[in-house]
C-alpha cells in the first residue's frame, strides 16, 4: 500500500490546510483511491472553490428558466412544449498541449452535457483565443484545434454553425478553446442527474475505460511551467463515432420510462458522475470495480476511478429495467455494465477484487468542498496595477480608407472563412444562418422556430476596465442576437481568468462577474449555466503570463418564425442605410488604436443598459415589421468596418452622405446598429448616413476590401490552407 506522503499530496493539488480538512472528513488517513477523489473533487476544474462564492451573485431565474445552474446544462422554455437545453465549457490546458485532441475531446464534453439531459443536439459553436500570430507554435496550435473542433463535431453530426476568434499576445502560453452545444428537448422528457430510490441499478455505458485523462481536472487546476509537453498523458483521446451511437442510444433509452438519473462522465470521470449523482440525490453509492469495462489490463480501482476516458455515461435504472437497456446498447454496438447500486449509507463504497478500496463520506467531497474567498485588488489600485495609459492625444487619420484596408486584414477582424469552411455546418438541413454573420440561427426541426446562437467577450475591455468589460460582454451578446431578430432567451458562460490567488486577477473575476450580473439583471437575460477554467497562465519557455481576463458568453435568442430572421448583407440597390445609437466617438482600447498607432492605451467604452434594451427591443421591431432588410451591430472597428461587412456580404458598396474623421470611422461606441430599408421607409430615432449603391465603401473597392479580409488566414497558414 502506498504510503501518503506531504509529497505525494502535494502531487495531487491539495494544500497542507485541504489535506487536514481531508483527514478531518474521514477521520482517518486515506488511502491512495480516497485520496486520489478528494483531489479531483476538490480541484479547482470540480470544485469551483475560488469562484462558488461569486458565482451566487448572478441572476439565474426568470419566466423562462427551467433549469439553471447545478445541472449538467441549462435548460429553457422556447413554448409548445419544447426547451433549449445549452452549455458552455473549456478544455483550454489539454488544446495547449495537445491541441487536435483537446479540441476534439472538448466539443465531445459539451455534447454529453447536453444529450445527457434528453436533447437532441442542433448546433455547436466556439469560442477560441490565441497569441501572436507569429508566435513559433501559433500555426501548430491553430491548425490543430480547428481540425479537432471540425473533425469531432463533422463526424458527429451536430453542425459547427459559428463562433469568434482572438489573437493576443497574452494568450502565447495559454490558448483558450471554449465549446458550445445547444440542444432541443421536449419539456416532458428533460432528464437530471440526482440519484435515488435505494436498491436501484447503477449502470455504464458507452466507450471502456482506459488509463489516459488521468488527473486531467487536477491539470487544469494549474498553471503551465516548464513541464507542459510532459503532461501530455492528461490529455483525453475522443472517438466521434462512439458519440453518435451514444447519442442515439442515450434518446432511444430516454423514450421509455427506464431511467431514474443520468450523468455523463466529464472531468474526473466516474469518480465526479458517481459522486455528483449521489451527492444530488441524498445517497449512497456502491460500485464493484471489477464490473467496470476496461480496455487495458491490470487497472487498479485508483486509475478507473480517475480516468477520463471519453464517451461515457452513468445511468441509475428502474429495477428490471436491465435488460431492456442493455438490449438497446448493444444493438448501437456498446459497452452496458450494471455496475453497483444506490444505497441508504450516504457512503461511496468501492470494492475491488472482493476488497474493499474505498469508504468515503459523500457529504464532505460535494457539500463540503473549500470554499475561498481569496482578497481582489481594490479597482483603483487595479487601474494602476494594469498600467493602461490614459488615452491622451489621438492623431487624425491620414488615410480612412487606408486604415480601414488594415483593419479589415487585420487578426482580430479578418475573415473567419478558412476556419469555418471546415466544419460541416450544414449538416442536418436546419441552419439558417451559417457562420459569419451578427448570430447563426438554426431551425426547431419541423416548426417555423429559429433559435438564434451567439459567443461573445472583447477581453481587452475587460483587462482595461473589468467592470464595463463584464458589462459589455454580455450586451454584445444581447446586441447580436437581437440583430437578427431573435428575442435574447438566456445565457452561459465560460469564465477564463488566470491564477486567483493574485489580488489583481480576483479583481478581474470579480469586477467581471459584477459588470456580468448588473447586464443580465438590466437586459431580463438570465445565466442558467457555465464553466470557470482558471489557473491559465504559462512560465513555459516563449510564452507569457496571465491570459486577459475572458468571460467568454454564449447567448441564445428565439425567433417566432426563423425566415423572418435578419442578414447582415446589403440587399438591394438604392436602399437607404441608417444609423442607430449616435455617431462613434470613443478611440480608448479600439482595434483602431491598436492597429494603426500600435496603442493599447484608454478605458473600454461604456455600456448604457437601459440604452441597449431599448434598442435592441426598437431593431427587433424594424425586423419583425419587415421595414429592416439588413441588421449589423456595430462592435470591431467601428461604423466603417461595419458597412464594409454589409457591403461584402452583399456585394454592394455604399454612398455615404457624413463626413467621417478617425472617431465617427472607427469609434466603438456601444449600443449601435446600423440598418438598411427602402427609401422612403421611416426609420424612429435613426439618422440615414448614406445608399446602397455602387462597388465601393469609403473609396476603397470592394474587390480590395474582400483581397484584405479574405487573406489573412491562408497567409498565416500556408500549406495547412489547403486543409480547408
């Protein structure tokens, strides 16, 4: 028996004070299997002991709200008995040092969460980060995360229907692949993770269970040292095709009355499924090891309990239910084991080999998890501990249209197309609106329902400002989905920050999740789920230190009636274009500075709430009524950027009747929009700037605007475009 050594739990990610917490709980000392679950329990990736204490603050509830967070997903009311079931989550450590994999296995995670929960999965979206374009790992990193993202979710069968893309240099040692998965559901047969009725079958199915993942949650727990290509191992192998016939087996078991609970077997596998189930349920657990399918021999209960092993599920049956369960697993060809059962001891209970390896209190490793409230930085001494400069003096342009060629060739604006040419986002027949537009809109399969999709943070904004950068991530998201007509339904998130225990990044998160919370309160949008991934920062040789802070958003909106959806393409000759929420006039912290003048210098524009929901209810309007034919909200790069978009989804250029100086061109004032319509249609509380016409915007071709904005990716990928 191994010994438990300061060293060896030091190993395991718990501190001197949690492991006398550890002993405490037990009343003894553990052995290596308890230790081994107390540490993935208490990880930070489980346990959220950094942010639980924050996390309670945000609203959760509304009308629509079925089920917020607690559960495996979230879950909506979108009417006649039906609900979207959403998520987001990270798996930013493993796409680091693995990116194909990572990536892979991350959008696998996010599709269990939510089938786990009786939806069918429509759609899947990401949201990346990455450093320096021409940082010597970049093009590696890149490509393999999207050929991972793309060849998971393609030969899946869930279309990749959009998402977002940063580059910064902050994200050189720590890149962040952030999935999301909405699903449909109807709202009869939504089902939850909380185990019961003692005597009751406890049930894995799927994929066997091998030795990789193993202390994958304690992995990202960490920060990146010296040592991250060692930590390969950690990294999760995903098999796209057992997915699908888990899914499909998973809804043809949900269809009948066998199931009492059901959970999927994400970070810290069975140890986190089993205990989670449990712990919801007021249980106990009893699990024989040696029933558990595994593919390598000679496993012990410590290395089954902790792997990660993709495309796995829990199930707890209804007594007799057995065979009629495993039947269906086997015809999708399989593993179904009934592996333990639910008892009344409120005790984990691991027997292996006819001994028993385990006897753990179950309160202590979900109930009774740390929970810090670690000091943050007051917010001036942030703002000078940030060392953003004042913005100052801003020369003039000398060139509008010059400028706006280099935005629109630049990282953070470039088209996304090579990316996006790679997922199958077509799949399944229901998308409406495909990547590139202000949201991608999927239909309710056989109704007129569309639901519209959209990942959102600017985190430059939230390193300048965290409070205004919260804020505004969430209004973008709200700004996007109403610009395409969709009535903004509610949230989740991915919160991606860096070591917690430094002041200065506490008063990120929590500056974040105050401006986060004020938003959702204002905007009667609701987080009903989400991820924190913390810790992502690198000392690896190359790379940076802390990430920007980046509370990426997934929102999701509905429309009635998904033809009546709005496109960002100029429509037709003549048209009149109008602008909404004011002329630009703020330069701090815009791509324009920061391109251009190589400045990252001012405070992030300021977001006015009660503004943002009465023009975003004033947009749906003009897109309902029809009166609108072509939405845009202005964000990267302000107006020009934002009609040279239109323009080139359109193929149609624009005469514009203001005159534009750097502020009016390339402000990022929020809250705006531009719109299209007919002449003579009235636009309240709009001002018109100009006409669909010609083959131009500002003076600068649209076949130069399209020669910047497509080149971009092929350039900095060379050979590995012809992937695309």
């Amino acid at each position: 028996m191994t010994e438990i050594t300061p060293e060896i739990v030091a190993e395991h990610g718990l501190s001197p004070e949690e492991y006398d917490r550890v002993l405490h709980a037990m009343g003894r000392t553990p052995n290596l299997t308890e230790l081994g679950i107390f540490s993935v329990m208490w990880s930070e990736h489980c346990s959220y002991k950094s942010s639980r204490i924050h996390l309670k603050k945000l609203p959760t509830t509304g009308p629509q709200v079925i089920c917020g967070p607690g559960e495996n997903a979230g879950v909506v009311d979108i009417g006649d008995g039906q609900a979207a079931i959403f998520k987001m989550e990270s798996h930013n450590h493993p796409s680091y040092i693995e990116p194909y994999q990572g990536a892979a296995t991350g959008v696998g995670g996010i599709l269990r969460d939510v089938f786990t929960m009786g939806a069918r999965p429509v759609a899947n979206m990401n949201a990346l980060r990455f450093g320096r374009p021409d940082h010597p790992k970049m093009r590696h990193l890149i490509a393999g995360v999207v050929h991972g993202i793309g060849g998971y979710g393609n030969c899946v069968g869930v279309p990749t229907v959009g998402g977002e893309v940063n580059f910064h240099p902050a994200y050189d040692g720590n890149i962040l692949v952030n999935a999301m998965t909405v699903g449909v559901a109807d709202t009869d047969k939504i089902f939850y993770s909380a185990a019961s009725g003692v005597g009751n079958p406890i049930v894995y199915v799927g994929s066997k269970t091998g030795r990789d993942g193993i202390h994958g949650a304690t992995m990202a727990s960490a920060d990146f040292g010296e040592d991250a290509e060692e930590k390969r191992p950690t990294v999760q192998v995903g098999d796209p095709f057992t997915e699908k016939l888990l899914i499909e087996a998973c809804l043809e078991l949900m269809a009948s009355d066998a199931i009492v609970a059901i959970q999927d077997m994400g970070a810290a596998g069975l140890t986190s499924s089993s205990v989670e189930m449990a712990s919801k349920g007021g249980v106990g657990i009893r699990l024989d090891m040696d029933k558990v399918p595994q593919r390598e021999t000679g496993m012990t209960a410590y290395e089954m309990m902790l792997s990660e092993s993709q495309e796995r599920m829990l199930m707890v049956l209804k007594p007799g239910k057995e065979a009629f369960a495993e039947a269906i697993f086997h015809k999708w060809e399989l593993d179904f084991a009934v592996i333990g059962e639910v008892t009344d001891t409120g005790r984990m209970v691991l027997v292996h080999h006819g001994e028993t390896v385990c006897d753990l209190p179950l309160a202590p490793l979900a109930d009774d998890a740390p929970l810090y409230d670690r000091p943050a930085m007051p917010r001036d001494d942030y703002k000078a501990w940030s060392g953003v400069k004042p913005l100052g003096e801003v020369p003039e342009s000398a060139d509008i249209a010059a400028d706006l060629v280099t935005l629109m060739g630049s990282p953070d604006i470039a088209s996304r197309r090579w990316i996006w040419e790679q997922y199958d986002h077509m799949v399944g027949a229901d998308t409406v609106q495909r990547p590139g537009g202000d949201a991608a809109v999927v239909r309710v399969h056989g109704t007129q329902k569309g639901i519209a999709i959209s990942t959102d943070c600017t985190p430059r904004y939230c390193y300048a400002d965290p409070y205004e950068g919260g804020k505004q991530a969430i209004a973008e998201c709200y700004r996007n989905l109403s610009a395409v007509g969709a009535t903004p339904l509610a949230v989740t998130n991915c919160l991606n920050f860096a070591n917690p225990q430094r002041p200065e990044i506490m008063a990120q998160l929590t500056g974040c999740l105050d401006g986060m919370g004020d938003a959702c309160r204002a905007l009667d949008f609701p987080i009903v789920s989400g991820n924190v991934s913390l810790y992502n920062e690198s000392k690896a040789t190359g790379g940076g230190s802390a990430i920007l802070p980046t509370p990426a958003i997934g929102g999701i909106g509905l429309l009635a009636d998904w033809s009546k959806s709005a496109t960002i393409a100029f429509k037709t000759e003549g048209d009149a274009i109008w602008l909404i929420g004011g002329d630009g006039t703020h330069l701090g912290q815009s791509i324009w500075l920061r391109e251009v003048h190589g400045r990252e210098d001012g405070q992030a524009p300021a977001v006015d709430l009660e503004q943002e929901k009465a023009r975003g209810s004033a947009i749906r309007d003009l897109i309902g009524s029809g009166k609108a034919n072509a939405v845009h909200d202005i964000s990267d790069g302000g107006l020009l950027v934002t009609l040279a978009e239109m323009a080139l989804a359109g193929n149609l250029g624009c005469d514009l009747t203001i005159t534009l100086d750097a502020a009016k061109a390339f402000g990022e004032d929020q809250g705006r929009y531009v719109v299209t319509g007919s002449a003579d249609a009235s636009f309240p509380n709009a001002v018109r700037i100009g006409t669909v016409r010609g083959t131009a915007v500002a003076g600068v071709a649209i076949a130069d605007l399209r020669k910047a904005h497509e080149g971009f990716f092929p350039a900095l990928m060379g050979a590995d475009a012809a992937l695309a």
